[in-house]
C-alpha cells in the first residue's frame, strides 16, 4: 500500500469514530442535565441506534452496494448528519431530541460498513495492513473523549458541535477517497441481506448457546455505555470522559492476548472469563465511589478490554470458524444485527427503565441499578457454562489459523 493511500485511508479511520466518540458514551449525561431527560428517554435514545443499526444492512444491501460509489455514498451521509447534528445543537426538549437523534443515527450506522468497504478494496493484504488502520479508529475515539473531558463539556450541547464538525470534514474528505464503485450484481433479497443461510449455524447446540448468550450480554453492555458516564459524574469523580477512555486502552492491549489465549485456554474459557468480567465491573461500579473507592471505578473501566475481546472479538472469530468460507459473511452480518441491534436495542429499553425504577425524588440509586445488569451477567454465565460445548483440541488450532491469517 502506497503512503499516499495509507494516508488518505488512515484520516478517513480517524475521523469516522472522532464523529461517534464525540457524542455516543457522553449522550447520557448530556440528556439527563441539559434536557431533563427521565431514564426511559435517554433509554430510547441508545435504543435509535440499534434501530439504525439493524435497518443499515438493508440500506446497503439494496442501495449503496449496488448503484452508487462507496466513497460518495460516505460523504452524502456525512454531510446529511452534519446537518441533522446542527438542528440537534437547537433542541431543547428530550421527547423532540428522540426523532431527530433516530434520524442522525440511520444516516451514521451505514458509515461504519462503508470505511470499511472502502478500505478492505484498496489494500492489498486485508488482514496484514486493516488492523493498522482499524486501530486509528480507538486511538482517535480516545482523542476525542479525552478531549472532551479536558474541556469539561461532557455534559453541554458542544459535544454535538464537535461531532457536526468532524462530520462535515469526512463528508468533504471522502470525495477525495479512492473511486469505490459498487459490485454487487442481480436480484438483491431480505433473506439474503439478513444471512439467511447462516440461520443454519443456529442447528449446531453449541453455536445456538453461543448466539443466545451474545444477545443476552448485549443486554448489560448497554447499561455500560448508556449510564457509565451519568453514574460516575453523579458519585462525583472528576475528569470522568479522560477516565472512561482508559476503556479503549484496555481493549487495544488485550487483544494482543487473544491469540496466546486460544492456544492456552481455548474459546469456551475465554468466553467465560469474559463473561465473569461483566460480573465483576458490574460489582465495582456498584460499590465503587469518587473517594477511597474510586479504584472500583478505575477497575471496572479497564476491565473493558476483558469484557469486550474475549467475549465479542473471541466470539467474531469463533463464528468465522464454525462458518467456513461459504458463508463467512453473512454469519457475521447475522451475529453483528443480532447483537448490536436486537441485543443492544431491548438492553438501551431496559437500561432506562431500571434507571427510573431506582428514582426516587430526582436521585439515582446507582448501586441498585448496577446491580441488575450484574444478575443478568451472572444468569448468562451459569447457562453457558453449563450448556456449551465444544471439541477444544481440534478447535484450538482452528482459531488460532483464524486470527493469523
């Protein structure tokens, strides 16, 4: 891959989560004190996004990737959100917010297959050269929220403003991107967009238990990134977005211990070490506070990185293995709706149900809350230890093949 190349395809990474961090973990706070917003609004406002992300495999399926360049169809979106992130900078009442947050959301979501689009075209060795590139999309994410929390404005409309402006800039920039014409040919369906043939994983027991238990995962993983940053600012720590980005760092460092895990554990320990450390960040955050116990805090935060790679990235692969090269695709595609957007939406519902339920006169019972999602960890844990199984010794080599290759 040439400089001039990597260049242009590692600005168009960055700036693609500059947009997202700028606004998506810090959303929360900012509709609880500038909006008013009650725990089921800011609920369904994550909840746009799971919306938008199960809708976005459609859009691209049956439109982008088939009748426009990827790189335009990236910049349209991002300068149509730059938009609707403006006119989200003039709103003033949560209910209002929802709609036009639903609406930025289904014009963001299909960006995130497009840098990839563009990028897995034009180098010559996807897996060598796209993780250099995928790694300036948490670096930059890091940038940003830190950023944010130096300037103190997690909570103020200007993290909109922040996202608005990076949009525009990767709207103009991507005109500039490599020509990205669509390839898809004949008759696109629902059935085949949706990974229908991947349904047929679902007849392993072992898959089946796997791909149950992302969903339900997916269910505290919402209460993570909707209510972290509310909860910690109201416990009173300080610099609290500097703190949270320890997360990113945390999953950029265990993912090196992916490969060395397979070969020593194998993936149903890895899958359950992560799940144990949902519990466990779940506890701390409970029990944490800004004082003396701020290092529950701390602990819960860097156990990001457990809690993600080992069980969603080892999950990835593990799909990729019991999919064989057929159908490769759409077991991902039919993973990825099935947690980011099925998982992810009914956790947002509930995470702002829960959060309301545990308010009592305007005050959060933080404890209370967290608690929850910890039972839900806990219940997915014992079903999955008790009830997956899988062929460890000749597994073992098989993903290891998976991530090197």
């Amino acid at each position: 891959m040439n400089t001039n190349l990597r260049i242009r395809l590692s600005v168009m990474m960055f700036l693609q989560f500059f947009v997202w961090g700028a606004w998506y973990g810090q959303m929360s706070k900012y509709m609880f004190t500038q909006l008013g917003a009650t725990g089921a609004q800011v609920g369904n406002a994550y909840a746009a996004f799971s919306i938008a992300m199960i809708a976005a495999p459609f859009f691209m399926g049956m439109i982008a990737d088939r009748y426009f360049a990827a790189q335009k169809v990236l910049g349209v979106l991002n300068m149509v959100g730059a938009g609707l992130l403006f006119y989200i900078t003039q709103i003033n009442d949560a209910e209002s917010f929802y709609w036009v947050i639903l609406a930025y959301c289904l014009t963001f979501a299909p960006t995130i297959s497009l840098v990839n689009a563009v990028a897995m075209r034009h180098i010559g060795n996807p897996q060598r050269d796209f993780p250099g590139l995928r790694v300036l999309g948490t670096i930059s994410w890091i940038a940003v929220t830190n950023l944010i929390g130096f300037l103190g404005i997690g909570d103020k409309v200007a993290i909109f403003q922040i996202a608005m402006t990076a949009a525009l800039i990767q709207g103009l920039f991507s005109f500039l991107l490599p020509d990205t014409p669509p390839q898809a040919t004949g008759a696109a369906s629902f059935a085949k967009i949706l990974g229908a043939d991947a349904f047929l994983l679902l007849r392993d027991r072992s898959y089946l238990i796997f791909f149950i238990a992302s969903i339900l995962i997916c269910i505290p993983l919402s209460f993570y990134y909707a209510m972290a940053n509310p909860a910690l600012t109201d416990a009173g720590m300080t610099n609290v977005e500097n703190k949270m980005s320890l997360g990113q760092v945390s999953e950029v460092l265990f993912m090196l211990f992916i490969p060395l895990a397979f070969t020593r554990i194998g993936v149903k320990q890895m899958l359950i070490i992560g799940l144990l450390a949902w519990i466990v960040r779940f506890f701390c955050f409970a029990y944490g506070n800004a004082g003396a116990g701020e290092w529950l805090f701390i602990t819960a935060i860097l156990l990001h990185g457990v809690c993600f790679d080992f069980f969603f990235v080892t999950g990835q692969i593990y799909t990729d293995t019991k999919a064989g090269d057929a159908i490769k695709s759409q077991a991902q595609g039919l993973i990825s709706l099935a947690t980011y957007g099925v998982g992810m939406y009914i956790g947002s519902l509930l995470s702002g149900k829960i959060t309301d339920f545990y308010t009592i006169n305007g005050i959060k019972d933080w404890a209370s809350i967290w608690l929850v999602p910890a039972s839900i960890a806990a219940v997915v844990l014992v079903l999955f230890a008790l009830i997956f199984k899988e062929n460890q010794t000749k597994t073992n080599r098989e993903y290891v093949n998976t991530f090197s290759e």
